[in-house]
C-alpha cells in the first residue's frame, strides 16, 4: 500500500500566532519549550540553547534597536513550526530585519509549513530582510523560492 504524503491544502488548518513578548505565548509554551523545539528540530544546523534563549532575549527586548517577533504553527494545538524575525537597529547599508531561526517538526518538512511561516513573517517586515544560511543546508533552496538572494558572501574573522 502506498502512504500519500499529506500537503497543507489536504493537513487540518494552521493556526498563525505572533508573539512579540515572551507574555504573549499561548498557554503551555514555554520560552525554554519554544528554545528546546528550535534547538532539536534545527538538527544538523542547530544553534545552542543559550544562543537561542538569547537571541529571544534580544527578539523580546524594548530596548531601542532591538526586538523583532516569533511567529508559530500551530495545528490542533500542536506546534508545529517556529520563525524568529530580529530588528537590527540598521537601514540602508544593513537590511532592517534578520530571518534569524526558522524550523517545522522533521516529519511535517516537504509540505509547505515552512513556506507559509517565512512569507507570514517577511509581511511583517517593513524593508529588505536578510538571514545566513550555510551553503549545504538544504533550506537554502526554499530561501531562493520565497525570494531571497546571495548577493554577498559573508566572511568572518575569528582571533
């Protein structure tokens, strides 16, 4: 017997929240929960979860040239993917908005989640947005479908 895979036009409705303080999280999701998903769903390209619990320090700040949003997936209350957007305090030379994490649940990848979750977030932004990708990542080539283009190679300096 064949196993059809299930796309989001056929998968239960998804449900879009913004949380823009740590307060604003549905019941029964954690900051440390939202950090642990992205921590073990972002695998082999996972940050720590201390990078990550900073940067939702840095995300939820109101401090000036800070901030940003997550937004989550929900479906039948299960969450189901997680994007991070940072302000960077920068316009003109530096885009104002980072694409900092973006991951859904391995076995929901392939139908669109992903996808939904970047577009919802780059509405939000207000100007260019940017992100870093490694170049063997596979999101990269959903990065290049949503719009996004390599228009500089990033090099980095490490005493």
């Amino acid at each position: 017997m064949t196993k059809l895979k299930t796309t989001i036009s056929d998968a239960p409705p998804l449900a879009f929240n913004v949380i823009e303080q740590a307060s604003d999280l549905p019941d029964g999701l954690s900051r440390d929960a939202l950090a642990a998903f992205l921590h073990h769903t972002m695998k082999p390209w996972e940050d720590t979860l201390a990078d990550i619990l900073r940067a939702f320090d840095y995300c939820f700040s109101t401090a000036e040239g800070k901030g940003g949003f997550v937004l989550i997936a929900m479906q039948e209350r299960e969450l189901v993917g997680v994007v991070v957007f940072l302000r960077t305090g920068m316009e003109g030379y530096v885009p104002g908005h980072m694409l900092l994490f973006v991951s859904v649940k391995p076995a929901l990848r392939g139908r669109g989640f992903g996808r939904k979750l970047i577009e919802r977030g780059l509405a939000r932004c207000d100007g260019p947005v940017k992100l870093h990708v490694e170049y063997d990542n596979p999101a990269k080539r959903l990065y290049e479908k949503v719009g996004f283009a390599s228009k500089y190679a990033e090099m980095r300096y490490q005493p």
